[in-house]
C-alpha cells in the first residue's frame, strides 16, 4: 500500500487553520445548516506542533460565534481496537440477536444549543484495522448501528510517517474521505496564542530573539527531549507554577527541551538581571533603555508580561507606550504587536489610549513591515 504524500496538501499555522476552519463551521452553523455537510478534516504535523491545542481554538471561536456550548469528545484511537469502536456485544431481551451496547464516544447531546466536536487525535498512530473502522464515522458518521448526530463536527489529527512517531500508512479509501490541512510551525501564530494564555515571560523573550528555537524537532534525531510548542508550554508551566528561578529548574526544563536547549535558555535568561524595573516603566517613569538585542528582547517579553497584568489599567499602558519612544522603531513596533494579543480586540482598547494613537502618528506607518 503506498504511502499518502502531502506534497499537495496546503500549508497553514495554527492561528490560519483556526481561522479558516472555525469560521466556516460558524458559518454553516449560523445559516442553520447541519455541520455534516462540511467534509471531515485531517490535520497532519509534527508532536507537539499545536493540532490538538488548535482544535480546542476552534471550540471556542464556534462558542463565541455562534452562541453554542460546544462539547469535545477527545478519542486516541491508538488505544482502540475495532471492536470498541462498534461497541460490546450483549444478547437481545430474548436471547435470539447479538446488540451492540453504543461506545461512550457517541453519546451526544443533540440540543439544539450544542455543537459536538468529535476529535480523533492521533489517527495515523492507530493500526490499519482501527483506521478502517473509522472510515463510516469520517463519511457516513456512522460504525455499525450507532450513528453520530446532526450536531457533531470531526476532526482527525496525527502525525506524518517522516516524523519518526509511531505512525502507520493510512489507507487511500480513508485518505479520500477527509480534507487534509498540513500543520506548519509559526513563531507568529504561536506567539499570539502565548500571550494570550500566559507564558512565562522568559520563553516568550528567549524564542522571540531565536525564533528558530521553538520547534527544533528533527527527523533524523532520537532524542527523545527537544523543543517544540508543547514542550515550551510545559517549561512555563513549570517556571509559572513552582520556581521562575531558570537555574533551579534547570533539570526539568532539561528533560523537556533538552540538555543543549536548555542550557542555551539558561544562559541567555541571566540577561533579566539587567533589565530596569519594568514596574517603574508603566508608572510613568523612564528608565535608562538597553541597547544589546538580546536584552531588549527580554525587556519586551517583561513588558507583554506586565502588560498582561494590568491590561485594563489604561493610564499604565499609555506609559508604557510613551516608554516606547525612547526605544529603537523596530522594537516599539514588536512590542505593540505583541500588545494587541493581549485578548481579543485589545487594539480598540489601545486605540482610546492618546500615547497609542501619538506612536501610530509616529510610527505606524512600519507595523505591516515588521515580522
């Protein structure tokens, strides 16, 4: 059997992905349509490179367009035989006729109010068998007698055979039956979700001054610790939630990114200790600004961190904004990008702010030039 190429299949991040797909099922869903009339989609990527993290985007883009409550129902297909897909089998009332008792994962709400999103997570991880029998729930939404209701989206995930995952060729007959969307690595796209969702101020630094350090995943490697947007979260998770302190942490940290990455981080986040006072910026005041990159950067991610904290407190943004200007152009115009991910439509926020729309006058013009 040959192996399903994506060399024809389109590209897109995360934040596109999200984009595109939770806007179309908002929009059938808002023109009351059945979300079985859109295909079923596959995403294909590398571990860790944000899929199962992007669908749960899609939720909550379909909740808040449409005013749903919407339900995943996450299935790892991997840990299922056939058998459990179609259900345990049970004599009828009188003996005569094998039932199938209806498996967990089709048990729906089917109000109106609800929309259902069945995520089958690491398909290509599953053996053909288990494959094959997910080939009536992508197209007939059905296995057996049980059948998924009218309210439920799917959405199959996994990873390539080239990613050195466990990984089995999937069959052409189940290939022909999704939409498949290549999941590509963003620094952009996931730097808009981290400041978002409150990574650790030190990650966001450290990989906006080496974007190539968010996923340095490799195909050739077997190294079973390496950076990618997973593992980084996990680092923040432990920086947010037990020490910020990079030396301390340093052997976790290790186990996720790797000894040779987490060693580069821990170098570079003893610059924090030249950083001025970032309390002192969003007072009012103006402390001497750095002029290494590195350190500026850090100041940066310092600043998104902050900002983050006192998002609604306008008097303290526009300082920061006003602080802005003693900055090289380039890097005021990063940290204001980084500003309108603050949450979602923060730029109408900025937009009252009198030092925001004075930096537009002065320096707007380099936003749609600057990556």
């Amino acid at each position: 059997m040959n192996e399903i190429k994506l060399n024809d299949v389109v590209n897109m991040n995360v934040d596109s992905f999200v984009e595109k797909l939770g806007g179309a099922y908002s929009a059938i869903i808002n023109k009351g349509l059945s979300v079985k009339s859109f295909p079923s989609v596959m995403l294909w990527g590398a571990p860790g490179i944000g899929k199962s993290q992007g669908v749960r985007q899609i939720a909550n883009k379909i909740r808040v367009e449409t005013g749903k409550r919407v339900e995943i129902t996450d299935v790892r297909l991997l840990l299922f035989n056939p058998i459990d897909l179609r259900g345990i089998p049970t004599a009828n009332e009188d003996k005569t006729l094998a039932v199938w008792l209806k498996p967990k994962i089709f048990q729906m709400d089917e109000s109106n109010d609800v929309v259902n999103i069945l995520f089958l997570d690491e398909i290509s991880a599953a053996p053909q068998s288990v494959q094959a029998a997910a080939y009536q729930i992508t197209l007939d939404r059905v296995v057996g007698e049980h059948r998924l209701p009218d309210n439920c989206i799917v959405i199959a995930a996994g990873n390539r055979l080239t990613d050195k995952s466990v990984a089995y060729k999937m069959p052409k007959a189940l290939a022909n039956r999704l939409m498949h969307i290549n999941v590509e690595g963003s620094f952009r796209s996931w730097n808009k979700w981290a400041i978002n969702n409150g990574i650790n101020a030190k990650v966001l630094g450290f990989l906006a001054f080496q974007k190539v350090n968010l996923f340095k995943g490799s195909e050739q490697s077997e190294d079973l610790a390496f950076p990618t947007p997973r593992s980084w979260e996990m680092v923040s998770n432990v920086l947010n939630n037990v020490s910020d302190n990079v030396e301390e942490m340093f052997p976790f940290i290790a186990g996720l990114v790797g000894v040779g990455m987490a060693t580069e981080f821990r170098t570079w986040s003893k610059i924090y200790a030249e950083l001025p006072n970032v309390e002192d910026i969003f007072a009012g005041k103006h402390p001497s600004v750095p002029r290494d990159t590195d350190v500026l950067y850090a100041l940066i991610s310092a600043m998104v961190a902050h900002a983050r904290e006192v998002k609604d407190d306008l008097v303290k943004i526009g300082n920061s904004i006003e602080y802005t200007n003693l900055m090289p152009a380039d890097f005021s115009v990063i940290l204001m990008k980084d500003y309108a991910f603050l949450e979602k439509d923060y730029q109408k926020k900025l937009m009252t702010i009198p030092e925001y729309m004075h930096w537009l006058s002065t320096r707007g013009r380099m936003l749609n030039g600057n990556n």
